[in-house]
C-alpha cells in the first residue's frame, strides 16, 4: 500500500524558507507524478507544484521563481523548496502521488506551514 508522509513544516516569518519532504513508502516513486497541493484557511485545494519522473516541473503562477520542486528516486523523496515566503503561502501542504499507469492518486494527511510575524 501506497504511503505518504509529509515532513518540514512549521512557522516562519514573512520572507523566510522552508523545505518540505514526502516521504514514500510501499511503491517505487519513480513510476508516480509527484506534486504538492495547499490548502489554506478558507480556501479551497489548489495545486502548488508537480514533477514527473523524468524530472519536469510545473508551478502554480503565485509560486513561481520562489518556490522549488524536485524529487530523489534513490530515496524516494519528493520535496518542495519554499523561499520568499508570504503570509498568504499559510497552508496546509499536502504531497501527492499519481501512477503513471493506473492513474490512482494517493494522499499525504499534509504539513502546516505558517507564515506570520
């Protein structure tokens, strides 16, 4: 069974950074798209950022040249480079996994990040 755990979030203050990981377990990672959504306080789910195996990337347009994704096979970790953060990144980022060939998707339970000073 596929598993995702999410780890890195925390508090920090507006224009400060944070590293967010996904951990994968029970699949090989390198057969998923990768992403990361958010959802803040009263808003609804949006996609933050995705990776394909071959390692292309797409971003949501507020997160662009501040935000970075990436992804290790080898440790079949997912993470997301936050920097230049804003009080309105607060969210809750939640990693996700799609296979490739039956198209399921997979859920992390998230990481709070709180951007405030």
């Amino acid at each position: 069974q596929v598993q995702l755990v999410e780890s890195g979030g925390g508090l920090v203050q507006p224009g400060g950074s944070l590293r967010l990981s996904c951990a994968a377990s029970g699949t090989i990672l390198s057969l998923y798209v990768m992403g990361w959504y958010r959802q803040g306080p009263e808003k609804q789910r949006e996609l933050v950022a995705t990776i394909t195996s071959a390692g292309s990337t797409n971003y949501t347009e507020s997160v662009k040249g501040r935000f970075a994704i990436s992804r290790l096979n080898a440790k079949n970790t997912v993470y997301l480079q936050m920097n230049s953060l804003k009080p309105e990144d607060t969210a809750v980022y939640l990693c996700y996994a799609k296979n490739i060939f039956t198209r399921m998707d997979y859920w992390g339970k998230g990481t709070l990040v709180t951007v405030s000073s």
